[in-house]
C-alpha cells in the first residue's frame, strides 16, 4: 500500500510524509536512536550532546524522506531527472568506461544511495549494484523489482553466481557499484575512520585491479531540495597497485561526504565493531 501510495503522490508531499514518519520513529525506535547517538559522539567528540542528538533526529527524517523516494523512484526518467537531480562531474562518466573496460564505482550509505544509482542509470549508464540481500524475501524482490524498473541491475551479495556476475558486469563495460562503508563479513583492511580503527572490505579493490576496471567515487546528499549526484575523477589502474590502499582512498573520500552531511548517513550501523572470524588484509 505504501508503495503504491508512494509512486501515485507528487514528490515533495511523499518527501513531507516521510519525514513525518522518520521525526515519529526517532521516538519509536530507542534502541537504534541511542546506537546512533554513540557512534556519532565516537565520530564527532567534540560536538555537544544537544548537536548529536539534533543531527541523529535529523538523520531519521532523512531515511524516512529516502524510503518514500525510494517507493517514488519508478517515475523518474530524463524530464523528471532534470526537474529534481543536479549532477555534477558527468564529465567523468565516459571517461571511467573507456573501451573494453567497465568500471568499479565505491559509494556509500551516504544521501539516498538507490537514488544514486537510478540517476546515473537514467543517464542512459548501464548500472548494476551489489546488495545484501534483504532478510525479507517480498522486501528483497520489491528492492530487486524498484531498481529493475529504472534498468538497475542487482547482484546478491554472497550469491553463487555473484562472481561470475560482476565480471559481465564490467565485460560489458559498464559500472559495478559496492557500498564500502560498512562492517561485514568478507576480507577487510583495519583503516581508520573517523580517527579509529573500522574493518573495510577490500573486495572491491581488488576486483578493480585484477579486472583492469578503473575506479570512480560517486556521490549523492539531498541539498536544497534536490538530489545532488557528484561524480569523482576515475582512476586507472594497474596491476601492481594496492587494494588495501585503493580502498583507503575511497574510505577518505566517504568519510568527507558523511562530513559534508553527517544528518543524511546511516549512523545506526556498527562501524567500529570488532570481528573475529573475518579476514585481516595488510
């Protein structure tokens, strides 16, 4: 019902309801409201508790605006892409897909990341993400289903066909976009973020590297009232470069995003936690 109430309302009154429900969730959910209020004093020690708070509620208005945008997104193509997204550094896209090679592009949980991902799609870029898959089968295959219908291609995380998957992806000379910014089980470099120590997949990297795919950091913040997509210049690899300082480079860069707009980042995510069973690559 949400969904098809989502697609049929005009943007901005979806945006309105969202933020709603996001200001009332603060309140109903205290167990990730207090996760988030540690993690962002881990981040931003010198910061009041009174700014962490307000930033924490305001990152819970922003996920809420980004799931009605999400039940919006069927309705974007190049009229209404121009109406409500503002891109910046388009100039990069041709370049990071030069012949024969497709290209590995680092994003993160930063704005609204399936936004993202339609509106570099619409520019006529053929995209294909990986995801976790949803614990929620009908969740997953409604995700699954929303980015199919903006030609965004989905590649289950941990699948079996996973990595035969991401190398059509970049065979077909496309982009193969990973969110790096979290903690999950898969070999990962100790970098610092925020000034301490968080495991980071390297997968990425070395994908990018043992493919010959070139690298680009993209971007997304909701920024008075638009969507506003930045494009980083790509990067060209070679075989001898290093993944676990691949990945620190990008890890920089989110890290700036999520200080550009640290309301508009999922702070609920552990970060910083420690796992034992995960692969440390030096």
């Amino acid at each position: 019902m949400a969904a098809w109430l989502g697609r049929r309302i005009p943007l901005s009154a979806g945006q309105q309801l969202g933020r709603v429900l996001g200001s009332l969730a603060f309140y109903a959910v205290p167990r990730e409201r207090t996760r988030a209020l540690q993690n962002i004093a881990l981040a931003f020690p010198e910061w009041k508790q009174a700014k962490h708070r307000a930033v924490i509620r305001e990152m819970f208005q922003h996920l809420g605006m980004s799931l009605f945008e999400i039940f919006w997104l069927p309705n974007l193509n190049e009229r209404t892409l121009a109406s409500t997204t503002v891109f910046e550094g388009t100039e990069y896209l041709p370049l990071a897909l030069e012949p024969g090679r497709g290209s590995v592009a680092f994003a993160a949980h930063c704005g609204n990341w399936e936004w993202l991902a339609a509106g570099v799609a619409t520019l006529g870029y053929d995209v294909t993400v990986m995801a976790r898959e949803v614990y929620d089968s009908r969740l997953n295959d409604f995700m699954v289903s929303a980015r199919e219908k903006n030609t965004v291609k989905t590649i289950g995380r941990g699948s079996v066909s996973a990595a035969r998957e991401m190398l059509v992806a970049l065979r077909r000379g496309g982009f193969l976009a990973f969110l790096i910014d979290q903690n999950i089980r898969s070999d990962s470099a100790d970098l610092l973020f925020f000034g301490r120590p968080a495991l980071t997949p390297v997968g990425p990297a070395k994908l990018a590297i043992r493919s010959g795919a070139t690298t680009v950091g993209v971007f997304e913040e909701r920024r008075n009232g638009k969507h506003y997509i930045r494009i980083q210049p790509p990067l060209v690899l070679t075989k001898d470069d290093d993944a676990v300082r691949l990945t620190e480079h990008y890890t920089r860069q989110i890290e700036e995003q999520i200080r550009r707009v640290p309301e508009q980042w999922v702070w609920m995510h552990q970060r910083w936690k420690r796992r034992s069973k995960v692969k440390i690559v030096e």
